[in-house]
C-alpha cells in the first residue's frame, strides 16, 4: 500500500512538473518579470537603461537559467552585450534562440560598490509562433516625416489591450487613441485579426529611442532613429 501511494505522488508530481512547463511557469510565478516572446531560431535585442551616474560603473546580464554573468563590451557567437554610455543603456542581443536553451528569467544589472543593482526583468519565451513579434525590430525616418510599425499578436490575445510603449520613460499610447500632447502624432490601429499598425508623424529627433509594442502582457522591442531632416525639406 505504501508503495502504492509513493508512485501516485510521483506520478502526479512529474505531471504537474509537465503541465507547469507547458505553461511556462518561469513566467507566469512572478508578475515582476517583463515577458518577452521570440520566434525560434530568430534574434533579439534588448535595452538597459541606467542612470546617468552609473555611467563608469560595470554592467552585466544575468541568466538565472544558468546562473551565469555577461559583462558589458563581450561579444560570442549567440551573445553580445555592448554599452552605450553615451545613450545610458546597454543593449543585450541574443541569436539563434531555442527554447530548450533560451527559455527563462534574465536581469540587467549593474554592479554599485560591489553589489548588484537590477534595473530591468526579463522572462524569455522562444516560440515557433510567438504571442507577440515585430515585423520589423529597427525602423528610421527623418524629422518632421512619419514612419509605420507593424506588431503582430496571435489570436489568444485579440481581445487583450494593444500598446505601443516608450521604454526609458514608460509613456504608453493605446489602440484607438490618438496622442499629440508631445507635437509628434501617435495613433494606433488594430485589424482586429493578428495585427495592429504604429503611426508616428511629425517625427522630431527626442523620438529616437526604444519602444515596446506589447498585448496584454507579451512584449516586442522595437528601435526608433530619427535622422535630421534632408536639406530642401520642411
């Protein structure tokens, strides 16, 4: 009878240890965690910003996956992390990604009289179809011009709130309003279906940044660089 019971736990255990990965409980256990989706095989970049006065302090990214450290200005095959002190943030870009590998909690961190400081949470999901991706992770365009991004979401979020976010200041706008509080116009538009459309128009040079395109809770980032106008433009 003992024996008995001992399999049934460990049967239910080893289920419930299934079920939680089909899940993907490195996300869902804590909410503090950003939730970033990636199509397998593919590539992301992802910001840090940092406080301006920690410019010459050392900066790293953190895998709970494997408890390693990956320091600013370190490029590998699959990994690089570069810093731009100029802009206060360092960007991490991983390649190549596979769940099995990839999936799981990271930190951007920065390392203030010997002990670390985290300034940003991560929960990476790799997806053959990611709940939410980017048509295009980089977009440009020229001041006082308009550029256009598409952000794509699968159909288990079609009900879920669409926003288009600038990171380093958290400055959200949301489908089907129209923002022109800061001169350049933001409006948004969902097809209802598997995507919804950024429009950005009177473009000036303080939009270049990061942004987020998010559903729900899944995000994408997206880079903006806005150019100086062309001669002979308005």
């Amino acid at each position: 009878m003992c024996t008995m019971v001992t399999y049934k736990k460990k049967e239910i255990f080893y289920f419930l240890i299934g079920f939680w990965l089909i899940l993907g409980v490195e996300c869902y256990s804590s909410g503090s965690y950003n939730r970033l989706t990636v199509k397998t095989g593919g590539s992301v970049t992802i910001p840090c910003y940092y406080d301006e006065k920690y410019t010459h302090q050392k900066k790293y990214w953190h895998s709970e996956t494997d408890n390693s450290r990956t320091y600013t200005n370190t490029t590998q095959e699959n990994l690089s992390v570069i810093d731009n002190p100029d802009q206060n943030l360092f960007t991490v870009t991983m390649r190549n990604l596979q769940s099995t590998k990839h999936d799981g909690r990271y930190h951007c961190a920065v390392k203030i009289e010997g002990k670390p400081t985290v300034i940003y949470d991560l929960c990476l999901q790799v997806q053959s179809a990611p709940d939410v991706s980017v048509v295009s992770s980089s977009v440009s365009g020229h001041e006082g011009g308009d550029i256009s991004v598409q952000c794509l979401y699968n159909s288990g979020y079609k009900n879920k709130v669409k926003q288009w976010c600038r990171y380093k200041d958290k400055r959200c706008y949301t489908v089907g309003r129209t923002n022109t509080s800061q001169n350049s116009s933001v409006q948004i538009s969902d097809d209802g279906r598997r995507s919804f459309t950024v429009l950005m128009t009177g473009l000036r040079l303080t939009d270049s940044g990061w942004y987020l395109c998010s559903a729900g809770e899944p995000l994408n980032p997206v880079q903006l660089t806005v150019n100086e106008a062309e001669p002979g433009t308005v």
